[in-house]
C-alpha cells in the first residue's frame, strides 16, 4: 500500500490536512477576505463584543480582530515555513558532513550540536533574537537556527545508518564518489523522515514565534500576530475575553493542524515507527 | 548679611503642633498588616543607590528628610523645625530635638552632614545627587543647627530638601553595615527595616519609638505581583489590601464595589511622544506642529487611558511650581486637515502609497519605545502611529526592553525620530523639568535635553530663573520658557498621570501623594 493510501484513511490526517490547506489559503488570500485593514484603528470601539459588525469583536484599539487573526496566520505560516527550510538547510548540511565525514570533524560539530541542544529552547531563542534584535526576519532567524540541532542529529543517524548498508557499499565498490553517494543514493532516503519532522517542526516553530512576540521580542506592531495579540489581549482578559481568546484559539489549531498531519505523514512513510510517539 | 526668608513665608508652621491637632489617630485601631502588590522590587533600599518608585515606596516610610513635601504639594518641615536664609548660598536649619534613628544613634547636625557627604562626595556620587542640582553639602553650626550650602544661589532648594530621596541616614548604621546598607536602611522614620527576600516581598513594621505621632499600622509587606492581572486577582481575593498600578480596565468595576476603595489625585509625571528636533524633517518646526495636529488626544484619553490620566496640557503637570497652562488644545487642536496643510507647506506631498514624499524622501520615522514602563505607554506608541498615517506619516515603531530603551535615550546621539518617554518633576519645582529638558547644553549623556531642543532664549530664561532666590519673578520667568515651547512643540504632550492606588474597604486612613514616591503608610490602618 502507498504512503498517500495510508495517510488517507487516517481521519485525524486528513483532518489536520484540510486545515493546514485552509491556514495556507487564508495566508495566501488575506488581503480579498479579511473585512477590513487589520492596522486601522477605531478608538471608540475598543473591546467591541463579536457582532455584525466585528464577527469576532474588536481589540483595544478597536481593530477588528477577524482581520488581525487572518494576517496573523501569514506570519505564522511564513515564520513556520522559512525557519523549517533553515533549520533543514543547515540540519542536512551539518549532518552529513558529520556522518559522512566521522573522525575528528563528526566529533567536534556533534559536540557542539549538543551544547546547543542543552539550552532551553526559550533560552536559545531569544539568546538569538536579543543577539539580532527583534523583528520579523530575526525571529525567523532564531527559530530556524534552534531547529538546526535537532535535525542535524537525526541526519547524522541516518546517515551513519545507510552507510553501511549493502547498496551504498555496492555504489562505493564501483568507485562512486563520495559526493554521489551522498547525493544519489543517502539523501532521498533520508527524506521521508525530515518531511515528517520538518512538519512537526512547523508546529513548534508557530508556537516559538507566538512566544516571542507575546514576549515582544518578535514581530513589531502595528503587524499582526498572533502571539502579540495573546500578550496584549491578556492585560483586558477580565472585561474582554475574546480579545486573547481568539488568537489563542488560532495558535492552538494552527499547531494541532502541523501536528496530525506530521503524525499521520509519519504513520504513512514511515511504517516501522507507526503507533509510536 | 542676614536675610529673612522670602521663600514660601509662614509655610514652617512648627511641624508638632500642626500633627497634633489632626484627629486621625482616634477613630482608628492601631494594629494589623497592610500587604502591598506591586509589580516590581526594589533595585535597593538606600536612596543613594535608588530613586525610582519601587525602593522609594518602601525607604519614604523609614526614613525621613530636613523638610516634605505634603499632599498639597506645599514644603512643610519634618526634621528641620525652621530655616532662615543666610545668603543667597546658605539656608541655615534648626533640626528637631530628642529624635533617635532606628539604632539608638541621636539625630543630630552630624547626621545631616554624614549624609549629603555621603551622596555627594561619595564615588560614584549618589543617584539622587544629580537631581539635587547645585546643593553642595551641609556645614554644622551646632548639634542641632546645620547649613545647607550650594555651590551658586539655587531656587529650588527647599523643594529639593523636601524630595523623597532626601532621607537623612543613620552614621554609625552605614558605617557598620557597609554595603549591606542598601538592603536594611536605618533612618529616624515611623517604620523601620525588618526583612528583604529578593524579588518576593519587603517588611517593615511600626517604629515604636518614633518622634511624632506613631504610626497605626503593625506591620506592612510589600508584595512582587509583575502581571497586572495577579495583582488584581490577589485584591479580589483578599490575599493583598493594595494594589499599585492597578489595571484601569477594572476601574469603573472596582468604583462602583463597596468592598473596594478607589483612590487617585493628579500626579505630576508627563507621558509624552519626543521629537528629535535636530533630526531632518523635525528640524522643520511645521512638520512637528504637523504632527501635534495629527494627534487625537482626547481620543487616546477616553479610550486607551479611560479616565486613568489626566490631559496634558503643556510639558509640566500642574501642581508643579512654575507650571503655566501651554493651551495645546487651543492651538493645536485635534486637525487632519491642518496638519496636511502644513505639511504641504513644508513641502511635501502625497506619494503612491499615501505616504508623503519630498525629494523623493518618504516622510518615515523611527520611534523608539518600551511598553509597560508608563501605563499603557506601548498603546500610545501604537496609537499615535496609526493617526500619523491617516495624515500621510509613517513611524516604524521599535518596541524594546525599558533597559533598552532607556540606554538609547541616554546616549548620544540618539538615532531615532521619536521617542515614548514620561518625566517626573521629582522636586516638584520647574527648574528640574525646564532646565534639564531644554537647556541647548544639557543633551544626554549630561542631562535629559533627548529632543536636541536649542533656544538661546529658553537658555538664558532657565539659567536666570535658576539663580534667582524671588520665587515670583522665577514663576514670570518659567511662564515665558513655556509660551516660546508652546509655538515650537519638541514633543507631543499625551497626558500627566493620575496617581491611582486601589484597596480594599478594611483599609482606613490612607491618603494618596500626587507625587508617586511619597507613599505615606504612617496614618493607615487596616480593620480585619
């Protein structure tokens, strides 16, 4: 049976798949659906209850806060996706070398791989973000750099796993180099498992770049997100609930989303870790 | 040459007499603990090391100054019983007899003199000693008579003795304490020290052998509460009986519950957006009355402050001495038409995205700012710069850490259009906002000129009114200093703060400070 068969008859998979479509969607549209310009202020109607006329109320500056969640989930998809290519990028990279390499060179950058690996995430995030300077690109920045470690441990393995196997010693009798080999016969094989954690990933890196900017070391005002609607939101939590609420709501699904479908990705390619956790 | 006072005449009624006559101590009980939230702890207990509220909330209850400042923001005596001016350097103090610090050690002239050697002569010099102006030092005459010198004649010398910050330290204490002072003052107050936990809580308790009337309460913790909404959770339940910097979203709730007690008065801080007035286009004085233009005042107050401030009516509070009324909203009243028109004026025009545009020169600012560190001061921020876009503005706002942020503004240059700033008149006297904040040669790091404000007019007003000991001529002559800052706005003035402390209805007796450090305990009881 085909990894899609398999994916496909995981309800909770597809589940999250259709909401991940929608997320990607609603970043994708934001400007043609969001009723209204999510910057623009209207005092007087600070904390508006959800109504007609703000579906989901008004924030404390009388922003709708509809709009607001739908530019948000841009930074949030934009800040999953790069920082997971960033972290991937340089995952593959390191890895690689690592455990292609071994010797002095593996040694040296796992040791350092793990250093980095004893930080707290928080910690090493916003160790990189106070390094940088707050700001979009820079919490993009940080949260691809807190990925990196991981994946360049789970491509190291992998890596020192197939290269003893049977067909690359066969590719290495017939005097490929070791570029190729890396290249044609290591790398797709490690694919399948760095889809299913760059997913994964995806998820926690929506859920950093909500930490940092509640911490207001991310994204600046008056741009959207989710995490600084949280942080501002929770000043009025008594008298207007909705105002943290709802982005709360958002990054709950946006990361339950990323979750089942890593889940269900690895149940599918993956069938020897099926079940597992 | 001896002359009599002119300064305040017939304000040093003797102290005694006046404390006695009030009738507060027998309607209540003398008795109980008073837990206090508050967000943050002390940076120390010694106002040589802290001058900021957290450690002043707690040292103005033990320690105590030659003079104070009472809630009428009038100079009143406290150590001192009278004063006379010697010349126009000297102001001679007569000190109060029979009173003790907290050690057992006798409050005398020395202890006067030990202590603003201590600020002044100390190295590094003390934090208050920069706000303490050209106040030089103290000579003793006898035990109980001292002058108090400064290094060129000094109007504001009795609002500066009357700071906070002012309390005079036991000798023998520092001296055995060493460093350890700055966690366990000992001064001549109606509280004294008892303990300290880190980033948890402070204890005091009542000073049984105090000179004056003592105070009713037995003891009072204050409480770390950071998050605003904690704080107002620990008053619901009962766990604390005030809250400082209470959430101004519950105020009207908390108005209208019985079990609460809502108390404000006008403080004397300025909240306030700076313009660097020397940064291309804020030079041009029409883009910054542009600006001000731009601006709904009333709106931010309604709605963001919700009657938790006051509007600002000029770069002073009122209540500080030389504050003259600045008529922003006469002149520059809440006008998007207006303030397109002067920036066409000044040359610039509406560009494709609405921005306007000069030379090809977007109008785009840099803003620095924190949040948190005034109330609501990052809404503000926020505020202003979507009412700049609506006239064809654009501010890119920077939000950092207050550390951040104050480091930036202290340094010079300064890199950035604007900045989100509130100033204290500490001393409650103008010379302390006027000069320090406009004076062409006090640009940070010397002083707080941050706006790179220059007047050669403004600096010969400030310098006269400084040196001069007639304190109706210095209030003609601050008057002029705020009409000449009235026509060249350096900043947009967003309100002056309402003081507003809220506990529960068992808490008697207590009275609010416009001045935030002057958190008065002595008088307050608490019925359980």
């Amino acid at each position: 049976m085909g990894g899609w068969a398999r994916f496909r008859r995981n309800r909770l998979a597809l589940l999250g798949l259709v909401l991940v479509v929608v997320l990607g969607l609603t970043a994708v549209l934001a400007p043609w659906i969001a009723p209204y310009d999510p910057a623009r202020q209207s005092l007087v109607e600070k904390r508006a209850r959800p109504g007609a006329k703000y579906v989901l109320g008004a924030d404390e500056f009388g922003r709708d806060i509809l709009s607001r969640v739908i530019y948000g989930t841009r930074v949030a998809l934009l800040v999953g996706v790069l920082s997971a290519l960033i972290a991937l990028a340089g995952g593959l990279v390191l890895g690689m070398t690592a455990g292609f390499a071994g010797g002095w060179l593996d040694a040296t950058l796992m040791r350092a791989v793990e250093i980095l690996l004893a930080f707290p995430y928080l910690l090493l995030a916003l160790a990189i973000v106070a390094a940088l300077g707050p700001g979009a690109l820079n919490t993009t920045i940080a949260v691809g750099i807190w990925g990196i470690p991981a994946v360049t441990r789970i491509v190291r393995g992998a890596v020192l796993a197939l290269r003893e196997t049977e067909y690359v010693g066969a590719a290495r009798a017939l005097g490929a180099p070791g570029r190729d080999l890396l290249r044609r016969h290591i790398a797709p094989n490690i694919l399948p498992g760095l889809i299913v954690y760059a997913t994964l990933f995806m998820a926690n890196a929506i859920l950093l770049e909500a930490a940092l900017s509640f911490l207001g070391l991310g994204v600046q005002p008056p741009t959207a997100s989710w995490g600084l609607m949280v942080s501002t939101g929770r000043d009025v939590l008594l008298v207007a609930p909705h105002v943290a609420t709802v982005p709360g709501l958002a990054i709950m699904v946006a990361v339950l989303a990323f979750n089942l479908v890593g889940d269900g990705l690895r149940d599918a390619l993956d069938p020897r870790m099926r079940g597992s956790t | 040459m001896r002359m009599r006072s002119r300064l305040l005449p017939g304000l040093l009624v003797l102290g005694l007499a006046v404390a006695s006559i009030v009738p507060s101590a027998d309607a209540q009980k003398r008795g109980g603990t008073l837990t206090i939230v508050r967000p943050t702890d002390p940076v120390s207990l010694d106002p040589n090391l802290e001058t900021t509220a957290p450690g002043a909330w707690v040292y103005f209850n033990m320690l105590e100054g030659l003079l104070t400042l009472d809630d009428k923001m009038q100079v009143k005596p406290l150590l001192a019983t009278s004063y006379e001016v010697m010349s126009p350097t000297k102001v001679r103090f007569k000190l109060r007899p029979n009173v003790k610090f907290h050690d057992g050690t006798p409050f005398n002239a020395a202890a006067v003199k030990f202590t603003f050697d201590r600020a002044l002569r100390g190295t590094p010099p003390a934090r208050w000693a920069s706000l303490a102006g050209s106040l030089d030092g103290a000579e003793v005459v006898d035990d109980l008579t001292v002058d108090v010198v400064t290094k060129e004649p000094y109007g504001p010398i009795l609002r500066t003795l009357a700071m906070y910050c002012m309390g005079i330290v036991s000798p023998t204490a520092v001296q055995k304490q060493g460093a350890d002072f700055s966690r366990a003052p000992v001064g001549t107050g109606p509280f004294k020290f008892v303990e300290w936990k880190t980033n948890t809580h402070v204890i005091i308790e009542r000073n049984n052998d105090y000179w004056g009337d003592k105070a009713l309460l037995d003891r009072v913790i204050f409480k770390v509460v950071p998050e605003e909404g904690a704080r107002m959770i620990a008053l619901q339940t009962g766990d604390a009986d005030m809250v400082l910097f209470p959430s101004p979203a519950q105020l009207p709730a908390l108005r209208k519950d019985s079990k609460f007690t809502v108390h404000e008065t006008t403080g004397i801080r300025v909240v306030f957006a700076g313009f660097h007035a020397g940064m291309p286009p804020l030079d041009d004085v029409r883009v910054r009355q542009a600006l001000l233009h731009a601006v709904d005042r009333k709106a931010i107050l309604d709605n963001i402050m919700e009657g938790s401030a006051g509007p600002a009516r000029g770069v002073l509070a009122p209540g500080v001495f030389g504050y003259k009324d600045m008529q922003l909203d006469k002149l520059y009243p809440f006008d998007r038409a207006k303030a397109k028109a002067l920036l066409t004026q000044a040359g610039w025009t509406p560009g494709p995205d609405g921005i306007m545009v000069k030379g090809g020169q977007r109008l785009s600012l840099s803003w620095l700012a924190a949040r948190g560190r005034y109330p609501k001061d990052g809404e503000i921020t926020e505020a202003i710069q979507a009412m700049f876009k609506d006239v064809g503005v654009e501010a890119k706002v920077q939000v950092l850490e207050w550390a951040a942020v104050f480091q930036q503004v202290r340094a010079n240059p300064f890199n950035h259009h604007m900045f989100t700033l509130g100033w204290v008149t500490s001393n409650a006297d103008a010379d302390y906002s006027l000069y320090a904040l406009f004076h062409s040669k006090q640009v940070p790091p010397t002083g707080w000129n941050t706006s790179r404000y220059a007047n050669p007019r403004v600096d010969t007003l400030v310098e006269q009114a400084r040196r001069s000991l007639n304190q109706t001529e210095r209030e003609k002559l601050y008057g002029e200093v705020q009409d000449i800052l009235a026509k060249e706005m350096v900043w947009i003035p967003v309100y002056t703060t309402k003081e507003i402390i809220v506990t529960r209805s068992s808490v008697k007796g207590f009275h609010i400070h416009p001045v935030e450090y002057n958190l008065a305990l002595w008088k307050t009881s608490v019925e359980k």
